[in-house]
RNA sequence: CGGGGCAUGGCGCAGUCUGGUAGCGCAUCUGCUUUGGGAGCAGAGGGUCGGCGGUUCGAAUCCGUCUGCCCCGACCA
C-alpha cells in the first residue's frame, strides 16, 4: 500500500477527549474516528486490526468445532417479552419502535435469538452437541460511555452459544470454550488473566472472565501466580439480615497471615467464607480519619457512606500514610479493634458473629506485591466472559430436544462472549510507548513499512523502494510503501506512531554499500543489513 | 439520572470577567529553497464564535433557554 493512497491522516497533537492512552494513540494514529458519543467509524488502518483479531478468533472457534452463523442485529419484542428481559434489561436495551407500531431492540447480546433458533432447528440429542457463534455489531446504551472503543455504546463482539442435553455435556462444551478462549489470546500476543467472576443478572452456575492485564483496567482482580487463583473483586449490597446475632462460640484468638492483604486471599489461607469476615475501611472524614468496618464479602457503597454524618462528602479513601498512622499498619492489615478514631459499623456486621477480623499488625516477612507465591492485585480489561447458562434461557423459550429415551429435554446452555473492538484497545494498552503504538504482529496492520530517503530526488532510491515493496508484497506481507513527499523526521514520527512492527530504511548511502536499514519497533537501534539479508529476514520470520 | 466542566476554522487553544469589525500554533493549498528525526521563506483558503430568543446604537463577550461533548458516581463486553 501506497501511503499517498492511503487517506490516513495522523494527529500530532493529543485530541482533548481521550482519556487514556489507547483512545489517544487510536485518534492520533488514525484508527478511528468519533461519530458521537459511544459511536466510531473504523478508519481503513484500523479496519485492518479489526479484521485480524476477528480472523484469530474465527480460527480458534472454527478450530474448537464451533459453527458461525449471523444473526439479526435488530430483534422484536417478543422474544424478550418470553424471556422476561424486555422489563428486566433496562435501559441499556435500546427499543425502536417500526412503522407499524411494533417494539424491537438493537440487539445487546443473542441469547433470546439464538434459543429461538435452537427450538426451531433442533429437534433430537443426535443434533447435540451444537456450538454457534457470530460476529456481530451490538448496541448497548451505556449510560456513560468513555475510554473510546474501550466503553462505546456500539461495538463488535463474537458471541457463542452452546446446547447439550446435559450438565455434563454442558460442562464439556465450557471447557472446550476455555481453551479456545486461552488459546486466541495468546495468539493475540496479550498478557491475560482467567478470573472467577459471579455471573450476574446473566444467572447460571459457572462464570469466568478473561482479563487483557493493563494499568488503565476497569477491574480490580487478584491472582496468584503459583496456584493460577484469580478472582474479581465485585460486590453487593443488602439490607439488614433478620434474627439476632449467634453467641460467639470462640474466644478471641490472634492469627498471623503474613502477605495476606485481601479479603480474598484471607479467606482462602483459613479456609473460611468472605462472609465470616470483617474489613476495616480507613476514609476521610471531617474531623480527620473514620473506620468504616463491613462484612467481608461486601464492598463499600460510597453513595450511602458519605451521607453520614462525619464522613467527608464526597468519600475519599485515607491515603496508606494516614492508615499507617490510625491503625499502626499497613493498609490490608487493618481492623476495628482499638482504633482512636470513630468506628462506624455496617449493618450486616451486626448479624454475625466469630468473624476474622484484622489487628493493625503488620508482619515483617511480608512479601513484595507481585512477588512470586504471593497475591497480587492487578487491573485487567474484560476483554471474554464465558457462562454455563444452564437452562435459563432454554427452559423459558421452551428449546427441548428428545433424549434417546424419546422423552423431551430442556438443553442445558453455555454463552461465551469475546469483545472484538475492546480488544484492539486492549493491546494498545498493554503495547506501546511515547512514540506511539507497538503492534503485536499478529494485529498489526502492516508486517512492514518501508521508508525511503529522498524518494523524489533519488533515482536509486526509488527504483529499490519501488522493488523491495513488490517483493516483499510478493511474499505475502503487508507492506506499506511511505512514497509520500516527507522530509524522513516526518515519516518516521508516522511510522513508529502508527506501530509497525518492523521498518526498512532506504536511502543513497545504504544502497552504495547494497544495504538497507532494519529496525524492529522495539528495537533501541537499527541495523544495516545486505538487502537479501534484510528480505529474507522480514520474509522468514513467520510474520505472515 | 445526580455532581462538575466545556462548546471560537480540520486539531490544540487565546479572546468572554471589563460589549466596539475574530486571533495564535499546528494542519491544508500555491511557489521557491530544503531533504537521515515532525524544515525555511513568501503568499493563500477556511470560522453565521453550538442552536434559538432577549438586553443594547452595537453581543464570541451580558441574560434566558435548548442541544452536544468531556470528567466523577451507580451500570457494564
């Protein structure tokens, strides 16, 4: 590709709207453009990343025995008033309304389309197992979208959905989704972590995300490397448990639970629920700091929080200092018991009793987060979610099959979701620099760019950048060919914020010595290197 | 939806408080020079200052209203 061919158009500047790093290299760079809010065109660079992740998912589903299909992006009403979602969904669910009157939405996710599917088609358990899956543009009217592509009110996910007669087909088929799942992000060349997630509103038994790791992350999530533990760290409120406290059955005892910062971790290292815990929040308040104390499994509502009284509006965690200072610990060791501050307590603190609480100790063989053996925290992007449905959906639309016993079956279901547009922000993330973007090659838009010095004055540069473009395009790679009039400053600021992986430089001086100029986008330095070398090089590398 | 902010040429901004013929940088176009890290000189085009209404001799500027966008929160692939 010619880049004077190519209408791409880069920003120098940092537009004004974009917040984090990857809507601001996707706006700089050219891969899209706002329409309005939550909406993007897909500019033709950024077209060509969207294209390859979808290609690696395609494959891997494919792979896995999974059947593509295309559904509906607009559903009617029907389906989900039989579903019950249609009163359930919200306002995230956008409703049209056609000429004749009649409801129907732009479809946020499948489930209701492809279970109607399945109860027409399918008819006997010999049809079974049965995996379809789709790539499609879906619509959810976020309430607030933001971070570009990242939280956009329309975006491109590959859904599946996966029908068995039974739980343990059902279990099968998730498993086999898991490792399609592992298996395309780490073609992808993304760092990622599996995580235990509750599975919502979705309902079903079994829920797994599958988080892109990046500073910028929308989830908090804490793994452990050594036992691949790794859970979200979500919550849920309630109001105030019936019946009256349990006598304590133990005496105070104190524990030592060295590298033990979360909730989480607690529970796993003693062996106990969340719920039989207690965490101790350090805020601000306005007469200095305030302990807020609450059940272990439950997460502050900040909302509820900063309206009572003594508690600085709006809430505002205590810095680690000032929780050094209240509790004499550091912060993940925190607890009620003998702080010099006011001590607020949840209400569902008051239903339990013989809870694990912490003792604003801290122990000196504490391991550095991160440190191998240890839990960490980290912030990931949801860039997959698979479910174990069950029978949700099947039961409610009424999809059965007959078993070989000729009797009817409702089909247990699994859905499976990978956002497409999120994950070519996801790599942006997790891949780039102060110049800009660094492809991993499997998404890059172009294997190759070439940059030639002096194109227009140079008869030799000319006739070799014009040669090495039809080579390399002859051996299958993408090429893009800068034959812009740019001074070389110009070309190179271009190339290296646009990300591709790799860049040969042509110039007068290089080609007297019949070399050319490599340089990887990660490299510190270039290379000469004999033009064939340089060639076989790009050519062999596997990067098609 | 609650709280905060913004809206001036394609992009980034000044001008608004204190009303008086709309400006800067980048980008774009033309010519000449230049060509290994975002060139120089000369010239050019492009803005009903988000919309509507009001105050005023006069409104980007003051008042009202609507719309759009961004940030914080609940929600979420």
């Amino acid at each position: 590709m010619r880049y004077s061919q190519f209408g791409l158009t880069t920003l120098k500047e940092v537009p004004a709207e974009a917040e984090i790093v990857s809507h601001q290299l996707m706006l700089r760079a050219g891969l899209i453009r706002r329409l309005s809010s939550g909406l993007f065109t897909w500019m033709p660079i950024g077209l060509r990343v969207l294209r390859k992740v979808e290609a690696v998912v395609r494959e891997e589903m494919d792979r896995a025995g999974a059947l593509e299909l295309l559904m509906p992006a607009v559903q009617p009403a029907e389906l989900w008033q039989e579903s019950g979602r249609w009163d359930k969904y919200g306002d995230l669910l956008l409703r049209i309304r056609d000429r004749h009157d009649r409801d129907f939405c732009f479809g946020p996710t499948h489930e209701e389309v492809i279970t109607d599917i399945a109860r027409r088609e399918l008819r006997s358990y010999k049809q079974l197992p049965l995996n379809w899956y789709q790539i499609q543009t879906k619509f959810r009217d976020e309430i607030r979208p933001r971070f570009g592509v990242m939280r956009s009110r329309e975006f491109i996910m590959k859904d599946a959905y996966s029908f068995d007669l039974d739980e343990d087909g059902l279990r099968e088929s998730y498993a086999k989704m898991h490792a399609a799942y592992s298996a395309i992000f780490t073609r992808l060349g993304l760092k990622f972590r599996i995580v235990d997630a509750d599975s919502g509103e979705i309902g079903g038994s079994r829920s797994q995300e599958f988080h892109v790791l990046a500073d910028s992350g929308e989830d908090a999530i804490a793994y452990c490397d050594d036992d691949n533990y790794a859970s979200n760290i979500e919550t849920a409120a309630t109001e105030r448990p019936p019946g009256d406290r349990p006598a304590a059955v133990e005496s105070l005892e104190k524990i030592t639970t060295p590298g033990v910062r979360t909730i989480e971790a607690l529970c796993e290292s003693l062996g106990i629920s969340a719920a039989q815990t207690l965490k101790t929040l350090i805020v601000n308040g306005d007469d200095g700091p305030v302990a807020l104390v609450l059940r272990g499994d439950h997460e502050l509502n900040a909302v509820k929080a900063q309206k009572i009284p003594g508690v600085a509006s709006p809430l505002t965690m205590a810095d680690p200092a000032t929780v050094r200072q209240v509790t004499g610990a550091e912060p993940g060791f925190a607890g009620p018991i003998g702080l010099q501050v006011p001590v607020l307590y949840d209400h569902a603190t008051a239903a339990i009793s013989d809870f694990v609480v912490g003792a604003n100790e801290v122990d000196a063989g504490d391991p550095t987060p991160g440190g191998s053996g240890t839990l960490s925290i980290a912030r990931g992007i949801e860039v997959g979610h698979i479910f174990q449905l069950g029978t949700n959906y099947s039961e409610a639309l009424g999809a059965k099959v007959l078993d070989s016993d000729g009797k009817e079956r409702v089909m247990e279901m699994g859905c499976y979701g990978i956002g497409i547009t999120r994950i070519v922000a996801a790599a942006i993330e997790q891949n780039h620099d102060d110049s800009g973007i660094i492809w991993p090659d499997p998404l890059t838009p172009f294997n190759v760019v070439i940059v030639p010095i002096n194109l227009q004055r140079s008869d030799a540069v000319r006739t070799a950048s014009e040669e090495i473009h039809e080579e390399l395009r002859n051996a299958g790679l993408e090429v893009l060919f800068d034959d812009r009039d740019a001074r070389p400053g110009v070309k190179f600021a271009d190339a290296e914020l646009i990300g591709i992986p790799h860049r040969l430089v042509v110039s007068e001086r290089g080609l007297a010595n019949g070399e050319l100029e490599y340089r990887h986008r990660r490299d510190e330095e270039s290379r000469n290197l004999k033009r064939e070398e340089a060639l076989t090089l790009l050519i062999d590398s596997g990067i098609t």
